[in-house]
C-alpha cells in the first residue's frame, strides 16, 4: 500500500529571537518522512497542492499577520473542500485572535485580568504599569510596556488591542498536548530569557489547570500549548492559548520526551 501524503506547512526562514523554528521543522518531518510521504512548502505555496495530498499539517509558519489574505484564503479553502488538517480549523483561541483572553477573564478562568477598552480598566486590579498588545499579535509583535499616566494619553481603538496589568510573577511555563493527551512541559527559569526553556516537572494540579483550557477550547485533534505564569502567591494565571501553530522547544525536550511525542504525533496524524 502507498504511503498517505502530508503537505508540510512551515516557514524555514523564519526569524524568531532564540528560537530556530526550522531546525525544529527539519526534525519532525525527517521523523514523518519514515512514516509518510511528506512534502514541505510555505503556506503561500499552498494551494497547488492541497488537493494531491491526504494531510495538511500547519506548523511552523510564524505569525499570520504577514500573510493575512493568503491565510484566510487558505482557511476558506479548507472548510470549503473539507480538506483534512492538523490543526483542525476548529480553535477558539490564538486561532481566532486574542479575543478569547477577555472573554475567559469575565467568564472566571484563571487568566492573566484583560480587558479591551480603556473604558473598561475599572474591571483590572490597581497598578501603576500596563501591557498594551495587539488583539492580532503573536511573537511580542506590538506589544508595549505603559505607565498609568501614559496608558491615559494613548488613543487606542476599542476591541484592538488587549490592556493587562503588568504581572509582577516567578516564571513562565509552558504545556504541550496533542488532542487532550498531555505531553510535557517547560519554563524559562530566568523571565529576562522566556525564549530559554527548560523542561519542568509539573504537578497533577498543574496539568489540571492546563487542562481546563484544553477542554474549554473542543479542538477536534491538534498540538496546543497553554502558555501561563507563576504568581508570587505560587499560583497559575494563563498567558495564551496557542492553537494554530505552537512552537514546541521539542528540540529542548529529553530524547525520551521527543520519542514519546512524535509516536503520539504519528498515531494522532494516522486517526485523522
């Protein structure tokens, strides 16, 4: 029997401070390529290929922001023709934008307290210093750092961008899952350095906090990461919800880890 044909989404030239999106790129499908017949192109190659394959996989591809008609194109196209994909196009986070953070925020999850108008900064704890990002953004793109006094003389559209309190907080840690499978997880000991990761060992009530985000979120079959931080008071607050294209520091990860996880990802891409 032929071997089922994936079509490889990513962006090998991508530029990401600390990160080498493609060597993690060059990995996973040099792992696929003994299981399918794999093919690699820029998403904006796409879609001359789309109907010869029996996969897509979207990964690497860096933020969206720079091809945004040729993404939604692409997305249009795949619910159109029912094209198989992983991720699924069925995300309600990072996916769909930043919107999802202030919705869970009024909703009670335990995310970092965000609004999206200024008309709305009563709702946030008192603080002397803001983030300001864009609803659009990804990889720190617009993001800013604002005092009280400068937050009050920025014109911001409502519903563009995200404002939250700057969050005084340990580290950051990251969890990894395919479908609802939990896989691992890491952090960045040193906050000045987030992009240098470590694997972590979490507890079950960690893996419990990013679970619930998993399950909030019903994507039918993909690779999330739960981005969130350690409070001082030892507790977790979500940063992000990335759905669409994680990068997964898989390279960071033990060997163990990486087997165990590209055996996951393999089963996960055969049950599709």
């Amino acid at each position: 029997m032929a071997n089922r044909k994936v079509l490889y989404l990513t962006d090998l030239c991508y530029q990401a401070k600390g990160r080498n999106y493609c060597d993690e790129d060059i990995y996973i499908t040099g792992e696929l390529k003994d299981i399918f017949d794999v093919v690699l192109c820029h998403p904006k190659c796409a879609e001359g290929f789309e109907d010869d394959v029996d996969l897509i996989i979207f990964r690497n591809t860096g933020s969206v922001i720079g091809y945004k008609e040729i993404y939604s194109a692409f997305v249009d196209r795949v619910r159109k023709k029912g094209l198989k994909t992983f991720n699924a196009f069925t995300g309600k986070a990072d996916m769909q934008g930043k919107e999802y953070l202030p919705d869970l925020c009024r909703e009670g999850y335990p995310v970092i307290p965000t609004v999206d108008s200024k008309g709305d900064l009563h709702r946030l704890p008192e603080t002397e210093h803001y983030v300001i990002k864009p609803k659009d953004g990804a990889d720190s793109i617009g993001l800013e750092f604002l005092t009280k006094d400068e937050l009050a003389g920025r014109e911001l559209t409502d519903g563009e961008f995200l404002i939250q309190p700057e969050i005084d907080f340990e580290y950051e840690v990251s969890f990894y899952f395919i479908n609802d499978k939990f896989e691992y997880a890491m952090y960045a000991p040193d906050k000045d350095r987030r992009w240098e990761l470590r694997e972590y060992s979490c507890s079950d009530e960690d893996i419990a906090f990013a679970r619930k985000f998993i399950r909030w979120n019903e994507m039918a079959h993909g690779i999330q990461r739960v981005d969130a931080c350690r409070t001082r008071d030892g507790g977790l607050l979500l940063v992000e919800l990335e759905d669409l294209n994680p990068y997964l520091s898989l390279l960071e990860t033990e060997e163990s880890t990486r087997r165990r996880f590209m055996q996951d990802f393999i089963d996960a891409i055969n049950n599709v």
